[in-house]
C-alpha cells in the first residue's frame, strides 16, 4: 500500500464532510427561506382578508341594556364596557348568573317561567338584590358565594351538566336563601341561583356556522357566560317600528331583549351589516337573532300573549330564506343581529353607530368604492 494512501482518505473524508456540513448549510437555508417565504404569504393572505371597506354611520345608539340573571328583567344603563364574554355595566357583568333546578341541573328561562320577567335585579358593593313586582325581596352577597365555593352544574335536557347545545357549565351555588325566594316565586321545588365566575369549567363556545346569511363572517369562536348564542344582540329602533306598524298591539323592546338598541337606521339595516364600529368598540356581526316564544312574554305582567304575538307576525315576513338556514330554525322567525367583539371597549347612548356592510350590499351605499 502507497504511503499516499492513508492521506488520500483522510483527504476524502474531510472533502465527504465539508460537502455534508455544505449540505445542511443548503438544507437549513432551503427550510429558512421557506419558512420566510410561507409567512409572507400568510401575511399577504390575511391583510388582503381584511375589510377595507369604509365605515359608514348608520344611526346612533339609542339605549343600553343589560341582564344580570338570565331571563329576568333587564337594566337599562347609559353606558357599558365591551368585554368578549359580554356588556359590563358597572358591577353587573351580563347573564352572570342563572336559575336552576337543584336536583336535576335543568335550568329555567321565561319560556318555562315567564314570572321570570318581573324580577328586578340590582348588584352593588358586592350585593346582589333581587326583587319581585309584589316587593318581596332577597339580597346576596357575592364575597360569601366566593368563599363557600359550592360548585353545581347547569345543564338543559340530556344527560347531566349540558347546557346550551348539549354544552357544560358549571356555576357557584348562591345560597339557601336566594334558593327559597326562587322556589316561591317560580313555584317550583328546590330552585337555585347559580353564578359563573372566571375560572370555572365551561363548554360554552358559540362557533361561527357558514351559511349564504354570514359567508364573509371570518370563523371564530366566542364564549359567553349564560347567554343563548352570543355575547352581543343588536336590535334597531325602525325595525321595532316597522314591525309595530303590522301589528294592533305595539310590542314594545323589552319584549326582545336587546343589548344595543340603534335608531336613525334604515329598517331592516342589520340583515345587511357585517361589522359595527361604537366610539373605539368594534363588534363582528355573526349571525341573525332567531326567536322564541319568549317575545310573547309582556314585561309588566310576566303572562305569554294568548295569540302568540308579535312572534306569529314575524313569523308571517321574517323567516329565513329557504337553505341550510331555514332548514335549522325552521320557523323561528329573524329580528336583531347576534355579535361579538372584534376591538373592546367603552360605549355609551348617543354616539354614532358605523357600519361595514356585506360586501353584496356596498354598491346601495352612498360611499360605495371599487
């Protein structure tokens, strides 16, 4: 063997080993530039997603609600923050709480219960006080609901702990005493007050659907406490008079149970929104409201319509168009628009609401741009 030879093959295998090392240099350079080059194009992708479209005012914010249990009556506020879960005014955070059977976890609404209706609720400094229309009262304090720590679950029908669509949510018991003031009222045995605190197990996650009604509507997930299918319902002022126009007796708002009641819009304006812009709030539309027979509950007196009004007019010019959409909710009629929040924050009665319409509607605006 040639003297040469050991030294041609570790010449070789340090010439084998540059060419590796040269290698990976080009592989991690190839995954790089990938890498680079798959979030521009996600970026690229997700600035052109974005609606540019102008913010067009519409109206302006007519009246503010809020609901502290769920089904009872709601309190009118002249201003509100915005949070994802939903409208807080002042100390009341909206449906915190909920109303349910304490043997079976079936929790109650107005459609069940439309006496539900008549109780007034109030929270502050940590208090919250419940009132009946005959004055009967009960008050309870939310420190001592914290510290008992007494968790129960809320559920609907099926199966124990579901709540909205076959959802979990579990609540902190409130107390005998709330329990004995419901129980009375309700007429029902063993009747108790739950509240939802941050922290607590929950299955409540309202995801966007796709429909021909919400195609633009990016998907999204949102989370509510108590409420039904979202954190936001947005009413205007001139659809409640349009449809009052059909009917011998004027329903009147609280009848349907609005977070953000805008006026000066045209009727019907909200079928058409895909997002609203309030002071520096910003809310995703999602879907329309769908409604129940709670609409034929009167306010003052806690008793359904015996002719199913204003629910068996709305019915007769406002279900949704033929589709996947009717095919779901039937002949659950459309008034209001359901949101969520895009941007948090403040809002209050009196400042101008702007919309972003579906893009099928832009061309009808006055500020419509190619």
């Amino acid at each position: 063997m040639s003297t040469n030879e050991p030294q041609t093959e570790l010449l070789y295998r340090e010439n084998l080993c540059w060419m590796m090392l040269d290698d990976k240099k080009l592989f991690l350079g190839i995954v790089g530039t990938s890498i680079i080059v798959y979030n521009g194009i996600r970026f690229v992708v997700n600035w052109l997603r974005v609606d540019r479209s102008p913010w067009i005012p519409v109206g302006t914010v007519k009246a503010l609600y809020v609901y502290p249990v769920k089904s009872c009556k709601g309190k009118s506020v002249f201003s509100m923050y915005c949070d994802a879960m939903g409208p807080i005014a002042g100390e009341i955070k909206d449906r915190q709480f909920i109303v349910v059977n304490g043997k079976t976890g079936l929790f109650y609404t107005g459609r069940q219960k439309p006496s539900m209706v008549l109780i007034e609720c109030e929270l502050q400094d940590g208090v919250l006080t419940m009132t009946y229309v005959d004055g009967r009262s009960v008050k309870v304090k939310l420190d001592e609901v914290l510290k008992r720590k007494e968790v129960k679950v809320a559920r609907k029908k099926r199966g124990w702990g579901r709540l909205f669509h076959n959802e979990r949510c579990d609540g902190l018991d409130c107390g005998d005493e709330a329990a004995s003031f419901l129980t009375d009222i309700l007429q029902e045995p063993d009747t108790r007050l739950l509240m939802y605190t941050k922290g607590l197990y929950t299955e409540r996650g309202i995801v966007t659907k796709r429909t021909s009604w919400n195609t633009e509507v990016p998907l999204r997930t949102d989370k509510t406490a108590f409420a039904d299918d979202a954190p936001y319902m947005i009413m205007s002022q001139t659809s409640l008079d349009s449809l009052n126009e059909r009917l011998k007796e004027k329903a009147v708002i609280e009848r349907f149970r609005p977070v953000i009641l805008v006026d000066k819009c045209t009727e019907w304006d909200e079928d058409k929104w895909l997002s609203v812009h309030i002071g520096d709030t910003t809310l995703q539309c999602l879907q329309p409201c769908f409604r129940c027979v709670m609409t034929t509950i009167h306010p003052t007196t806690g008793t359904m319509d015996s002719a199913v009004e204003p629910l068996k007019t709305l019915r007769s010019f406002r279900l949704a168009p033929e589709g996947p959409l009717r095919d779901e909710h039937k002949d659950s009629p459309m008034f209001g628009v359901d949101a969520g929040i895009i941007t948090p924050g403040y809002i209050h009665v009196g400042q101008t609401v702007y919309v972003r319409y579906k893009s099928a509607y832009r061309k009808s605006t006055p500020f419509y741009y190619h």
